[in-house]
C-alpha cells in the first residue's frame, strides 16, 4: 500500500465505521417499531460487513424469529437460520444479553417445527435456563417477561404424565409452571411496552384458559392498536383470520 493511499484508508477508516454505527443504531430502531423486514434486511448488510460482530448476530437471528412469528406458516430454512445466528452469537459473546435473548426465541421458534417431543422439552429446559439468567439484575427487558409467560403457558399445558415422562425418559426436569405466573408476566411486559406482540401472546394465555371474555377484551386492544407498522398489520391480520 502507497502513502497515499494509506491516508486516505485512515481518513475513511472513521467515516465507516461511523456509517455503520448509524446504520446499526437506525436497524434496531426499525426493530423496536416493527419494522420487521426493513431491519432484516439493514441486519443482513451489517453482518455481511462484518461477520464477527456478535450483537448484529444476535440481533440478526432476533429480527429473523420476529418475522417467522408473525407468520402462519414458518419456513423451515428461516428457523434454521434464527438459531444459526444466535449460536454464533452465542460463541462470539456469551455474557451478551441480546445473544441469550436471540437463543431462546429462536429455540421457542423452532419447537413450533418439531415432532420430536423429546427435543422439545430440551429445547424448553434451554429456554428456561437463558432466561433464569436475564431475569437476575437489573434492566429486564421486556421481552425476556414476554418469553417466560409463553414458556409458563407452555410448560403449564403439559399434564403430569408428560412432565413425568419427560423426567423418566429424557431426564428433563421442566419445573413448576402456572398459568397465573404467565398472566403475571404478561402483564409486565404489556406495563413496559404495550406492543401488539405482547397483547397477542397475552390473548394466546387466555385462549389456553378458555377465558373468552379476557380473550376477546385483548383481541379489541390488538385491533385498536395504533400504527401502521409491518407488525402491527401482521398481528391485526392474525386475529382478523
């Protein structure tokens, strides 16, 4: 490399990495709102810049199980992909909290394409060990409030025959789970943002309760809900169908 053109890499070097900074502040911003695939997409020039960031990874794989959520049908690829990048994330950075948070969506992600009940409750006893450690300390996302009232009502639908074979032949222990934990924590992470993400898994509890009437009240509020973000049409669509 001449000297000139050593200058001008120093001179560039900031402006780089400044724009992607930017692009990177703005990508999570979009995620934030809902924009699920104009963050997708700003998530994938990132880490095509840079493949060894592990935050874009964990983001990444995050804006990818959004998108699937949000969807009737799940392609199996895009699961595949979810876990990719939050395995990597995982691997680059492990007291990341965006990576432990991207692992266990993408594991709840791809329990909805397995047959295997075995690795479902394996991928179950992950999910509750991530999210053991980000609900300790301060700062709790609401998000990780978000997951722990889906793996209540997850955990909370087995019978006792299925937690006690899960015990016997898989030597998965899953714990205690309530249904009424599930509500509780719902409604901390509806206290802390009322995304219609939130409303929508809150309406998924009381569907497992048989509470029409609570079921049908949070249906309202997810219809009523401002915006005309992608997530927001997504979810309004899902309880219209």
């Amino acid at each position: 490399m001449n000297l000139r053109l050593a200058i001008l890499f120093l001179l560039l070097t900031p402006l780089i990495f400044s724009q992607g900074g930017d692009l990177f502040v703005d990508a999570v911003n979009k995620l934030s709102k809902g924009e699920l695939t104009k963050s997708y997409l700003m998530f994938t020039k990132l880490h095509q810049a840079d493949k060894n960031n592990a935050e874009v990874l964990a983001y990444l794989s995050y804006a990818t199980t959004k998108i699937c959520y949000s969807k009737d049908s799940i392609n199996p690829k895009d699961v595949s992909n979810a876990l990719n990048y939050a395995n990597q994330a995982m691997q680059k950075d492990s007291s990341l909290k965006e990576a432990r948070l991207a692992k266990a969506y993408s594991l709840l992600l791809a329990n909805k394409n397995l047959d295997s009940r075995k690795e479902k409750c394996k991928n179950l006893l992950e999910i509750k060990r991530q999210l053991t450690i980000l609900n300790s300390g301060d700062n709790i996302k609401p998000e990780v409030y978000n997951l722990l009232a889906i793996w209540h009502r997850t955990v909370a639908s087995f019978s006792e025959f299925e937690k006690e074979a899960a015990k016997t032949f898989y030597h998965v222990d899953l714990g205690d789970a309530k249904m009424e934990l599930a509500l509780s924590f719902h409604k901390k992470a509806i206290k802390e943002n009322a995304k219609v993400c939130f409303l929508y898994e809150q309406m998924k509890t009381y569907q497992a309760m048989h509470s029409d009437e609570l079921e049908t009240s949070v249906v309202d509020k997810i219809l009523k809900t401002k915006g005309k973000s992608e997530e927001v049409k997504l979810y309004k669509a899902l309880v219209t169908n």
